[in-house]
C-alpha cells in the first residue's frame, strides 16, 4: 500500500462509463473530441443508406440548439466529432441527446435493437490545440481505414470551415 493512499471502500474508483466521467468537467464554449461506437461495433453504416439517413440525422439542426457541431465523420461503426459545448449544455447531456435523437430517428422504419453502444469517449481540446488540426484527424478517419483514397470520395462527414453546409444534404455519388 502506498504512503497516504487510503485504500478504503468509498475511495474506490467507480467502474464503467461513470468512473470515467468522476471529476471532469463541462465547460461552456470549449470544444470536445467526442468518439462513440455502434452496439456490438456492428458495422450498420456500411450500408449507403443507412449511412445517409443517419448523416441527416446527425446534422438536424434540432439537435444543436445550444452547442455546435464543428467537424464530423461518420464511419461503419462509429462517430467522431467536434463539439463546441454552449451555454447551460454539459458534454453527457449533449452526447446523449444526440444519441437518442439519432437511434430514434434511425429506427423508424427498420428493425434494430439500438444503435449506439452506451457512454462515450472525449477530449477536451486545449486552447492552444489547433482545431482545424483536430478536424482535419476526424475527417482524415475514412483515409486511414482505407475506405477511399481521397476524402473528397467520401460523403459522410463535415466541417464548420467548409462553409458549404451539411455533406449529407448533397446528392449521393
């Protein structure tokens, strides 16, 4: 036992996604690296179609009241993004309204057991961690799996510095 460690049973760290989540912090108008996965990392948005409704899903302005979706990138088995946290929004409410949202809208219509495996991954990017850095690592994620060879083949996926608005609205290639 190490020197001034109390090793008592309420000192414990807590398992699971809540452990995870003990003592951090959201904080209104920092940005998030945020990572989730499918249930079971079946890979649903493989499925073009699949894909496409889930990327509308996503950008619905609905969800994005009170932070904003920077950058995006939906890949066959997961979702990464740059989130903005807003004002009187923390990053598991936001996360999971977009979770829930997304599952909800995805199922009508089809027959699934749930989308989203449950908690999620963040980073909390620094102030001096350069964002378009960041979005260019999210973006980048098809490249790196070796689903296209160039990002411009791949439509699933979105920056704020575009300025062109949501891929998923653009017509399928």
């Amino acid at each position: 036992m190490l020197a001034g460690m109390d090793q008592s049973a309420h000192h414990r760290p807590a398992q699971g996604h809540a452990g995870l989540r003990r003592g951090r912090r959201s904080i209104a108008g920092h940005v998030y690296l945020v990572t989730f996965v499918t249930r079971d990392r079946r890979p649903l948005f493989s499925d073009p179609a699949m894909a496409h409704d889930m990327a509308r899903a996503i950008t619905d302005k609905r969800l994005w009241y009170r932070s904003r979706l920077m950058a995006w990138v939906l890949m066959p088995d997961h979702w990464h993004g740059l989130i903005e946290l807003g004002a009187m929004e923390t990053l598991p409410v936001c996360v999971q309204r977009l979770k829930a949202n997304t599952s909800r809208s995805f199922r009508v219509g089809r027959q699934h057991d749930g989308v989203w495996a449950p908690g999620f991954h963040d980073r909390a990017m620094r102030s001096s961690d350069d964002l378009r850095a960041a979005a260019r690592y999210v973006i980048a994620n098809p490249l790196r799996a070796g689903l296209v060879d160039e990002i411009g083949k791949y439509p699933y996926w979105d920056a704020v510095w575009l300025g062109n608005g949501c891929l998923a609205d653009r017509p399928e290639r």
